[in-house]
C-alpha cells in the first residue's frame, strides 16, 4: 500500500512546527535533507518515526514489574528461545523456496532458449528469452508498485536504519514480507543483475518482526504472554536475529550471517544477542541442508546440488590453491585495484539512482516503464554480446561430452550458436542464473576455458548492468552481482598477468570478489567468514584478509559504502558512531530548538488536547508547580502515545488535585500502554470530547516516567551525542546550569544531531566539518601543483 503525505499531528521526529515539511525526499543532493520526518522507504517516500529503547519508569510499570513471578520470568525467556528457532525454521524453508523457484523458472527458460537455438531457431530464441524476461520483471515491478512499495530495493538499509532507531510504516508488514519473497523470484529469475541475499536479509527481519508484534487484539490473536515484546527493545533484538537468520539462508554462512549482522547492520549489541543469534542461524543451517538432501534424489524439478549457493573449490585441484611469498605484491594489486572499481561503482549507482528517482516519482506508470526498458536492454545485452564470442572445443579434462553435442556438465557449457562438441564461453556465464555463473568463474583448473575478450566483455557488461538494474522497483539485492563482478574481474586480472603469476585463476576470481566487495560494501571480518563458508576453502583466509583490507583502507579514501550512500540518498536519519569535530565546538544548549511544550503534573484536558493538535512532538516534560511543590521543578518526561491512551479512557477529574496511590487499580493496566506494532500509531483525530470532558483534569503522575536522561545544558555535543546513540534515546532532556531558570531548557531528539541542521544552525562551521581523507574534485591536480612548485623552489 502506497504512503501518504503524512499530517503533521502523524509525524513523530520532532520539529518546531513553523518549518515547512519535506515533500520530496529524493532528488538533489541539495535537495536531500537527512533531518526530514519524511524518507524514501522501498519506492515511496514515507513518514518516519523513531524507536525508543529506554526502559520507563512510572508508578504503573513499577507496579506492573512487581506483579511478575518467577514463572514469567522463565515464561520470557523460554518465549525468547522459541521465537529464535522458529525463525530459524521459517527462515530458512523461505531460503529454500526462494532458490529452488528460481532454479526452476530460470532453469525452464535457459533450457527452452537453449533448445531453440540448438535447432537453429535464432530469433524465436531471443523473444522468448526477452519477453519471459520482460513479463517476470514486469510482474515484480507491478506486485511492488501496487501491493507493497516498502518491499523495492535490496530492504537493507531499511532494516539499518530501523536497527539504529528509525521506524517507518509496512517495513516489516507481512504484505511486505509476501512481496518480498515472490517479486524477489520474479526479478532474479527475469535475468535482472540482481540478487537474492540483499531481498533475504529484508524477509529474515520481517519473519522475526512479525513475531515481536505480540499477536493482534483486532484478530484475537494473542495471550498475555506475547506482551512482553511489545516493546522496541525487544523487537529489535529479534530483528537483528531475524537479519543474520537471513544472510544464513542466502549463502549457508551461519557464522558470516551472525558477523553480518553485527558489523554491517546492528548498532547496538550484546553477548546475550549473540548467543540467541548463532543459536538462530544455525538451526538455518540445519533446515537449509535436510532440504538439500531431500532434493539430491531429483524430486525438486532442476533444484540440485548447486541450488544453494555453495562454490566449493576444495574438493577438486587441491594442488592448484596453493599461494607463495612472491604472490603477495599480485595480491596487493587486486584489493587496490578492487578498491578503485569499487568506490566508481557506488559513485555511478548513486547517480544513476537519482535519475531514476525523478522517473519515479511520477507515478506507478513510470515505474513500470523504466523497469521494461532495462529489461529489455539487459536481455539484448545478456543475448547479442555472445554473438560477439569465438566459438571454443569442449575440454577435454572432466566427464566425457554427452552424445547430443554439448559440453559435459562440469562448468554447465552453453553451445549457443556453435557447433556439436564445442561451446560459447560467454553464453556460459550470461545464461546461466547468478550463482552458476559465479561456481562458474571459481572453478579451479580452468585456466584456457574462457577467451581473455570474453572476460573483458563479460565483466564491462556486468559492472554496467549491475548499477543500472538496482534502481528499479522491484525487491533486488547487490551482494551477488557484486561477488560476480568482482569474480570476473579477478579473472581477467589473471589473463592479464599470465605466466607472472603462479595464482589458478579460480583463485584469483575469489580474490577479486573479496576486493570488489570491500570496494564497495566496505565490510571486512563478515565478508571474510562468508567467502570462506562459501568456497569451503580456509587456506584463502590469509589472502581474503588481506585483500579487504586493502580495498576496504583505500576505498574509503573516495566515498563511503553503498549501503551508507543509500541510506543518505533515501533521507533516513542514520547516527553514525563517530562524533565530528565541530561537535566538540558546540554546547547542546545551542542546537536545542524551541519552543519548549511542558505540561504540569495535573493539566487541563483541553491543554492537553490543544497541544497535541498542534505540534508533532512525542514526549512532553511534566513540571511540577505549586501547590504541588514549593518551586518549578522537573518531575519527569511523558510520552505522546501515553496521553493519547488517557484522552482514550477519559478517566478525568473534577478538580485539579492529586489521585491517590490506589488510583490506577482497576482503571489501567500496563499492556494498555503497550508500544503498538512498527508503524502504527493513534492520533489525536481518534479522540472525541465533549465540551465538559475538555474542562476537566487528568493527573499525569502515574504515567510520567520519573527517570528520563537528561544532561545539562554546557555538555558538549559531542559527548551528548555518545550518550544518546550508546543508550538508544528518542528524547535527551536538557536541564539549565543555574537554578533560578525554568528546569528544563528543552529536549534534544535524532534531529538535532543530523550534520544538516546543526550546520543549518551554525553555518560558520561549515568549514571545519570532520571529513575522512578523500580525493575532492581538483585534490589530486593542486596536490601536484604543490609538488612541482616544492620541487622548483628546491632546485632553484
């Protein structure tokens, strides 16, 4: 379901309410504005709304927690368990589903067009092959645009940003995670450059989301034990499970899917999240391999051993992955150069998802359009570039030919248009779904089956088609295209170098998927893990090591990673875990907006109602006045969605006194108070009064969590910074440094720290903004500039 302008009483980052709201998201960069309360989410620009990880401590959650016996206390955590296998379970049987429909709906058209061209039907190959391609892809496109645009792109960084605190609506809806599943096999199946790992860590997050919903009241699906996660604290733990479960089900990596989660997508962690999310990932494992024997007697139609990615190069040539000390200089080059290609790449798909965000915006129409043109350019690409290829004899090493003609099974040969007992070495790879073609390419002993041309046209193409084909609105994903690019690439360095490397040339190919992956992902200990548990190889270690580190150091140099990009590029308010320099200049006391909306510990309901009506805020400090205390003091923070329930149960009084202890007995309990599924929400158009309700009083005591954080007003930003992304803070009260001020100078929110507001504020720091070493336009030229006037002056 397609998002709407958000109201302003429906948007929940705070922001003073007399600057305009951002309407388009996307576009410029100039235009691109990281504090907004509105982002791009799939394909569709959303309302956004942060997580509050901060445990709340009032009189009714006090004496909800005292009420639990041990017997809840062991019903949690044997509940936490349970939720951790069952995700690993459904999980993993959707890993599964997903590879063997795509092994069978791209295994069927391969075949068919493999068939056709053997008998010499030329064009009636080509348009069965490119309008199969164009009615998957359309059909995908169509299912996202229509049904569930939060389920467009690769889904991850949506689930980082939701990890570091930022909530958007149907992320994690189970429309989503339908949609996720089938348009992700339409559109890899379609012979798109796109993959699956990306779309499976998205569907491993909504698969564990859903279990932290705590059922639903609506339906009636739901106990009292399921409440105990309805909270944000426990639902983001279950989807950084759900996340790792993910990455496990897309590559049989458990313990990469565990570092993945860790290094690239969570921002908070613990050992106890660690033991629940291996716990997880292997019961993926174990799920993924009973189905993998279960097809190896051929009841899964083409699904076979190679239907799970698993490019095993240990069991053949083990001579030939051997490695010496003269290789090192060799391995050098490859992450350097991986490097470069790398941070071009991101650079070129940021553009090109600019362009393709104006086309969208335009409307479903357009969406539809732009995915059949580069459907229809990656089939002729995908069928005319091998018409370009030299026809080659089938190798003589491996299982003899069969008697039709065709080259044995070893490498999966295409002949294409060649001749019986030979074979096209770039078909090979291009008609071949992604992971063939990479099992392919890491094939050791391999050496003379591909022409250098062929590499050459085989990577320039893919290189292209992967940054072009990410941006359409489709589930897609850049973890596979990129191990492929980067595999080609490693190849042709190979061919290049020729008999001054000792390196097989599978070998390399594996190096240069590390160095091309940490050109642009710029991951290092995850991707290892996983490129090790993928080629079933540990000697590679050292080499992998080495490698990703280069690339990730020398890649950095240029632009951040591309999940870092998109997430820049979609307006969602990511806190990075480092604080810039010009932080340290500045006090919280200058970035803190206001006005500053408090209430009194007993307020008049229609206060209350008028506030909420006309500020988007979220928490509201309660001031205690006389006769409740001799002075202004600050007695706590309450929340939007707290006051919203009381307006709801209009349990008000008469008089503006104090209730007594024994108040809330019988009147609220805690589950009403519970935090609702990710994003959803009540308003303040749900709550009708009457004229006489309005004039009564509501005491806010019991509900006012007593113990907000809150720091005085000289801290440094920076340092304030540390504290509200270290604890997970949606709201940071500022207190005065003097007492005889108001007790409280304002709330610091996620928009306060965003570099664009704070520059906004002070635009004379614009200059001294921290920046990671980087080539700027024009940097290499000057730095030249200066080496030769040095050298000038030095001479003369």
């Amino acid at each position: 379901m397609a998002c709407t302008a958000p109201r302003e009483e429906d948007l929940l980052m705070e922001e003073d309410e007399h600057r305009p709201p951002l309407n388009r998201a996307l576009l410029h960069r100039s235009a691109t504005n990281n504090t907004s309360q509105v982002a791009m989410v799939g394909s569709n620009p959303c309302p956004i709304e942060s997580l509050d990880y901060e445990i709340i401590e009032n009189d009714l959650f006090d004496q909800n927690w005292r009420s639990r016996g041990k017997a809840d206390q062991v019903r949690y955590v044997v509940l936490k368990w349970t939720f951790c296998f069952a995700i690993g379970i459904i999980t993993g049987i959707a890993g599964f589903v997903i590879n063997l429909a795509v092994e069978n709906v791209a295994g069927l058209k391969h075949t068919a067009v493999s068939a056709l061209m053997e008998s010499s039907r030329y064009w009636t190959a080509f348009w069965l092959f490119a309008g199969t391609n164009l009615a998957l892809l359309l059909f995908a496109s169509s299912i996202t645009a229509f049904v569930s645009p939060a389920a467009g792109g690769s889904g991850i960084p949506e689930v980082k940003a939701y990890l570091n605190g930022v909530d958007a609506p149907n992320i994690f809806s189970l429309r989503t995670l339908a949609v996720k599943i089938i348009g992700n096999i339409a559109a890899v199946s379609s012979s798109l450059h796109v993959g699956k790992a990306g779309p499976m860590v998205h569907t491993g997050a909504c698969i564990a989301a859903i279990f932290g919903q705590g059922g639903s009241r609506k339906y009636g699906l739901t106990c009292r034990w399921l409440r105990y996660f309805k909270n944000d604290r426990d639902r983001r733990d279950l989807v950084t499970i759900g996340a790792g479960a993910g990455v496990t089900a897309a590559f049989r990596a458990p313990v990469g899917g565990v570092l993945f989660a860790l290094e690239s997508l969570s921002s908070w962690w613990r050992s106890a999240l660690i033991w629940r999310s291996f716990f997880t990932t292997a019961v993926v494992a174990v799920v993924l391999r009973m189905f993998i024997e279960l097809c190896a007697s051929g009841k899964c139609g083409l699904f076979g051993k190679g239907g799970l990615i698993m490019y095993d190069v240990s069991t053949k040539f083990d001579d030939l992955m051997t490695y010496h000390l003269k290789d090192i200089p060799i391995v050098v080059l490859i992450g350097v150069i991986g490097a470069i290609l790398g941070a071009l790449y991101n650079f070129l798909m940021m553009k090109v998802l600019r362009v393709y965000s104006v086309i969208n915006e335009r409307g479903n129409a357009h969406k539809l359009l732009l995915a059949a043109v580069v459907s229809i350019l990656t089939s002729c690409c995908v069928f005319g570039l091998p018409w370009l290829a030299p026809c080659r004899p089938c190798p003589t090493a491996g299982a003899p030919s069969p008697p039709n003609g065709t080259c044995h099974s070893l490498n999966r040969f295409r002949r294409f248009h060649c001749p019986a007992g030979h074979y096209n070495d770039l078909a090979s790879l291009f008609l071949n779904i992604n992971d063939d073609a990479i099992r392919n390419l890491y094939s050791t002993g391999t050496n003379d089956v591909y022409h250098p041309g062929s590499m050459l046209a085989f990577f320039v193409a893919s290189y292209a088609l992967g940054v072009l084909s990410y941006g359409v609105v489709a589930p897609s994903g850049l973890f596979v295209p990129i191990i492929l690019t980067g595999a080609t690439y490693g190849r042709l360095v190979a061919m290049l170098l020729g008999g001054r490397s000792g390196l097989d040339h599978g070998l390399v190919a594996i190096l240069g998927s590390a160095s091309f992956l940490g050109g642009t992902l710029r991951m290092t200990v995850s991707v290892c893990v996983i490129i090790l548990e993928l080629t079933n190889n540990l000697l590679l270690l050292p080499l992998v090591m080495l490698v990703l580190l280069i690339s990730k150091t020398v890649a950095d140099s240029f632009n951040s990673s591309i999940y870092d990009l998109i997430l820049n590029l979609k307006g969602l308010p990511h806190l990075d875990g480092h604080a810039e320099p010009y932080m340290r200049q500045l006090t919280v006391g200058d970035v803190v907006a206001g006005p500053l909306r408090s209430f009194n510990g007993v307020e008049k309901v229609g206060h209350i109602v008028h506030t909420l009506r006309t500020t988007g805020h979220h928490a509201f400090p309660v001031v205690d006045e006389p006769p409740f205390s001799p002075a202004p003091v600050l007695y706590g923070l309450v929340l939007r969605a707290h006051l919203l329930v009381l307006l709801k149960k209009r349990e008000f009084l008469t008089a503006p006194v104090r209730c007594p202890k024994d108040y809330m007995a019988g009147r609220f309990e805690a589950q009403d108070f519970d935090k609702r599924g990710s994003g959803k929400q009540d308003t303040i158009a749900d709550v009708e009064l009457s004229p006489e309700e309005m004039e009564m009083y509501v005491d806010l005591h019991p509900f006012t969590n007593t113990s907000p954080y809150t720091v005085v007003e000289t801290m440094s930003l920076a340092k304030a910074l540390v504290l509200f992304r270290e604890v997970g803070l949606r709201h940071l009260l500022v207190v005065p440094k003097s007492c005889d001020r108001s007790p409280v100078v304002g709330i610091l929110t996620r928009h306060d720290f965003m570099p664009e507001h704070i520059l906004g504020l002070h635009p004379v720091l614009v200059g001294s903004r921290w920046k990671r070493l980087r080539w700027q336009k024009g940097a290499v030229a000057k730095k030249f500039r200066s080496l030769l006037d040095w050298l000038a002056n030095d001479s003369g």
